[in-house]
C-alpha cells in the first residue's frame, strides 16, 4: 500500500527538448528530468495546453507500469468541460471519439473490446502474413530500384507500416495511395489546423464509404468480419473510430520502429544474427528492440477520477498524468544496463505497447510485422547500412517518433 511521503515531488519546467530523442535513444534533458525523481509535476507549455497550473509526469517503470494498469483511479477519458469525466452506463462521447477505445472506460471499453480480441487471434494473423510478406518483397524491390543511396523511410518502412494496416482493415489496393496520403498529412504536425482538418474530414468521409460497403457485403477481413459478428451491435460511428485509432496507432508506431529498429541494428550488428536463429530468438530481438525503442513516447494522457497515492505521491481527483513509455522502458527497475541493446538477456516484461486495459489490441500484428521485414531486410540487402553520419538523420515531428528520412545504401 502507497503511503504519502513527506517531500512533495519537486516542480521543475522542461526544456525545449523534453520528449525529444538523440537518434534512437532519449534526449539528454529526459535523463536530467528524470533524475528529479520517478514522479515529477511539470509546469510550462504543457501544463499551459492542458489548461493546469502543472501536470504530473511519470518516468519511473514501476510507477508508469502501476498508472497505466490502474482504470479504477485513473481514465484516459480526460475532462472536456470543468465537470467531471464521463463515465458509467448511459453516458455519452463526443462525436469524434466515438469507438476510439483508448478513451473509452469500462463497462463501455469491455464491451467494445471483448469484439476486437477475436479478430486478433494467432490464427488470423498467421491468415495476413502472406500478404504482408508480399508487401515486404515489393517494397525491398522498390528500394532496390531507387538505386543507392535510397531512403529507407520513404520508400520501404512508411509503406510497409501504411499496407500491413490496410491489409487488416481490407482498403482496395487501387485506394491505397491517397488513403495513406491522407494519414501522414493528418499526422504531420508541422501543417497548419485547418489543412489538418481538411485532410481529417476526407479521411473519414472515406471510411464512411467503406463501412457503407461493407455493411452491404461483408467480406472476411477485418472490417467485415466485425460487421458480421456483431451487425448493429456496432455502430457505424464506432467502426469508423475504431479503424481511426488503428490507423493513426499502427501505421505510425510501424512505421518508426521499422526506422528506428534499422539504425539501432546497423549499430548493434552483433545483434544481427538473432533475426535468422530461430523464431524463438527473433521474437526475443524484436521484443528487445520495442523495449529499446519506444516509438510511442506517451499514451493518451490519465486523469484521476479519485485522490490517489501513487510512488508516494499524492494525485489529486482531476489532476493530470503523463507516463513516459519510453523513459520507463529505460529504467534500471525493469532491466539492468537498460541504455543497451541486448536481446540475449532475459525479456523484460516491457510497456512499449502500454500496460492493463488499453495494452495495444493490434500488438501481436505489429509484432509479426516487424519480424518479417527486419528478416527480409537484411536477407535481401545483407550489406545494408546508412549512406549519412547518423547525426545527419532528422526526425518526423509527428504524434509518433519516426526518421522523416533514413537514407541507406547495401
């Protein structure tokens, strides 16, 4: 049982690089934030846009770990008015976060869950691998075609992440290209808000469109297969949000580990040989590698419904918690020489996909994803490596950390 210390954890404003990385590993600043302690309150500009004189930030493993496991006294529906957040049976959703299940509470979460779980089984994704592999294979060719020096980024893991997303959801192939267009302008933090939301009502009248057809004639993907499953047990604006969150979670955090994953075998060769000595161990490196990574920085932001004590700390009802993915992950409390990249020691029961109720429903995808394309990768292009000091490698300002551009030769 947390017991209230005395010290109340120390205010400190962050600086310009708080959530910032050098390369694959966390910016120097998120060290030094973290040497204040495991539970921290923040002021700054990003209390200022949550509308809070401060905001609690957790880097520690074991604190992240128990916040996020804890739905009873945190939620991730964050509070849209001064009142308090909504929960319960009968309540309602702001439109736009209709079937976005990472907002979404129990008993409302469990329901909306308990009918994506079954279209993630091993067996249904064993169903996809052969379209992704082919996925794969097209765009190693489409790299090889570039000719050296090519960008890896652009050409082969943004397109990779893009299609294993709508092989899942059963977007037409002719579709592709402009659907995927319009989810990187969405993302792209540097456009402007009204673009932003141009390309947002486009993608969404799109979905519209495909949830429409396959209301008509369900097919046996994804998409279909919920529409047959669970007919009006699930609403369009809920199919639609739950392809939105799919999307905008797995295109992206794909997309960055696949870059990220790259450069940090490029400089962890003798990590290598692990991808091609046996499924056991290529599960372990990849396992080792979102560990390492965290291209999800931080999950949707936890508000207290209740006082709580958390690490010691008292968390008042309406205060809000950021947990820090990727500085828990590189916690001495979870694994020891956490800054290293060893997939031979023992796996560390990570949070890269998050932790309790809202853990990732699309990880065992991902994971499958990630595996066939490192292994193509370098049995295709075993001289593989980067055409640029690393130095040179600039970073996508986005929701999610990616390589905007990762140029490579083989």
């Amino acid at each position: 049982m947390d017991h209230v210390i005395d010290e109340v954890a120390p205010l400190v404003e962050p600086t310009a690089n708080y959530m910032r990385r050098t390369n694959c590993d966390p910016h120097e600043d998120m060290f030094a934030l973290r040497a204040h302690g495991p539970l921290i309150r923040i002021g700054g500009n990003a209390a200022i846009q949550m509308g809070a004189e401060y905001l609690w930030q957790a880097m520690g493993y074991d604190v992240v770990r128990r916040i996020l496991g804890d739905h009873e006294n945190f939620t991730t529906r964050l509070r849209l008015t001064n009142s308090q957040p909504i929960s319960g049976e009968g309540t309602t959703m702001p439109p736009e976060l209709v079937g976005q299940i990472a907002t979404y509470d129990p008993p409302e979460h469990t329901r909306l869950r308990r009918m994506l779980t079954p279209e993630f089984t091993v067996r249904r994704i064993r169903r996809l691998e052969p379209a992704i592999q082919e996925l794969i294979d097209e765009r190693v060719d489409a790299l090889e075609a570039e000719g050296q020096p090519a960008d890896l980024q652009t050409v082969f893991a943004d397109p990779v992440g893009g299609g294993a997303v709508c092989e899942l959801l059963g977007i037409p192939r002719d579709d592709r290209n402009l659907f995927m267009r319009r989810v990187r302008q969405n993302v792209d933090l540097s456009r402007g808000f009204k673009a932003r939301a141009a390309d947002s009502a486009a993608f969404n009248r799109y979905l519209d469109s495909l949830i429409a057809r396959q209301r008509r004639d369900p097919d046996e993907e994804f998409l279909g297969m919920l529409v047959r499953d669970h007919g009006d047990d699930v609403t369009d604006e809920e199919l639609r949000g739950v392809c939105t969150a799919l999307v905008l979670g797995g295109v992206e955090t794909v997309a960055g580990m696949l870059g990220f994953g790259v450069m940090a075998l490029l400089d962890n060769p003798g990590q290598r040989d692990l991808l091609f000595a046996g499924p056991e161990q290529t599960d372990r490196l990849v396992n080792e590698l979102l560990r390492y990574l965290s291209a999800v920085q931080q999950p949707t932001p936890r508000m207290a419904v209740k006082d709580v004590v958390v690490g010691g700390q008292l968390i008042k009802a309406g205060e809000y918690v950021l947990c820090s993915i990727l500085m828990a992950n590189r916690d001495e409390a979870l694994t020891p020489d956490p800054n290293v990249l060893d997939a031979r020691r023992a796996p560390a029961p990570h949070i890269g996909f998050g932790h309790g109720i809202h853990h990732c429903v699309g990880a065992a995808v991902a994971r499958s994803v990630l595996r066939l394309a490192y292994q193509t990768l370098w049995q295709r292009l075993p001289g593989l490596r980067l055409a640029v000091p690393v130095e040179r490698v600039r970073l996508r300002n986005a929701f999610i950390d990616s390589p905007d551009q990762l140029p490579v030769a083989w």
